[in-house]
C-alpha cells in the first residue's frame, strides 16, 4: 500500500474526476487529500486510493521512461531493510513500486537487492545514496523482458 507521500505526489497530475469515479471517493475529498488539507484520511480511502494509483498490468516488453515519485526506507522486520521506490511512467498515468533488498538475514536476498540498487543507482546518476530523497523526480528508461532493467536516459 502506498504511504500518503506517495499518494499526494501521484495524485498531483491526475484528472480528480476519474480518480473520483473509478475509486467511489468525492472529488472534494481526494482534493484535501491531495492538497494536504487532510493529514489522516480514514484507512479505507487510503486503500482505495493506493489500490487505484497501483493499479497497473504488467507493461508489455519494451522500454518506457518513468520518473521516480516516492523512495522510502521500510522495515519489515527488526532485522531487514528495505528501499520501496515508486515509478510514475510518463506516457500513461500508471505508478508502480519496486522494492530492493537493503539488509536481509538471507545474504542471497540481501546480494540481489544491493546489486538491483547499484543498478538503479547508475542509471539516475546517483553515486552514494546519503538520503532517499535524491531519487525523487529522477528520470530513467525502465525496461521489461523478463526482469525489470534500469537504463540511463540518454541526453540528446
């Protein structure tokens, strides 16, 4: 579920009229939301708002630019970490999380998300990550085949 960060910053671009319809909320209400006027929506417009803002089939092979509108550092466990990073691609009103494994008590899980990372890193121009924050607004090329890849937008 998306945190009310992520939904404020997905919302900002969004028709309120077909969020309104396609959610059953008012579009006064999802305006508050959007606008911060309201800082403790009722747990069940949050779920119908993140279930509508992650709302996505998967994208057919290819490459598609996205921009990177929330990054949040998660704990599921007292002995994990985890960076959810949510993608908003440019050429439709879909949003996406992926999560990277940050400290795991499986090295194999905690390998695979660093190396996910590093790779993400490289592509936003990012060299040491000091604050999640420095993702958001990066631009990037994420492709899909049969795992995700993250490619650097080219200048020119």
């Amino acid at each position: 579920m998306l945190t009310l960060k992520e939904i404020r910053s997905a919302l900002g671009d969004r028709r309120l009229d077909v969020v309104a319809e396609a959610t059953g909320l008012h579009p006064n209400s999802i305006a508050r939301i959007r606008d911060g006027k309201n800082e403790n929506p009722r747990h069940e417009t949050i779920e119908a708002l993140s279930r509508y803002l992650t709302q996505t089939v998967r994208p057919a092979q290819g490459c598609y630019m996205a921009e990177i509108v929330g990054a949040e550092v998660v704990r599921p466990a007292d002995d994990a970490a985890d960076l959810m990073v949510t993608y908003r691609f440019l050429d439709s009103d879909n949003v996406r999380s992926a999560v990277y494994v940050l400290r795991n008590s499986d090295p194999r899980k905690e390998n695979e998300g660093r190396t996910a990372l590093a790779e993400l890193c490289k592509a936003v121009a990012i060299g040491k990550v000091y604050d999640v924050e420095e993702f958001i607004g990066k631009r990037l090329r994420v492709c899909f085949s049969e795992e995700i890849v993250h490619k650097k937008v080219q200048n020119g």
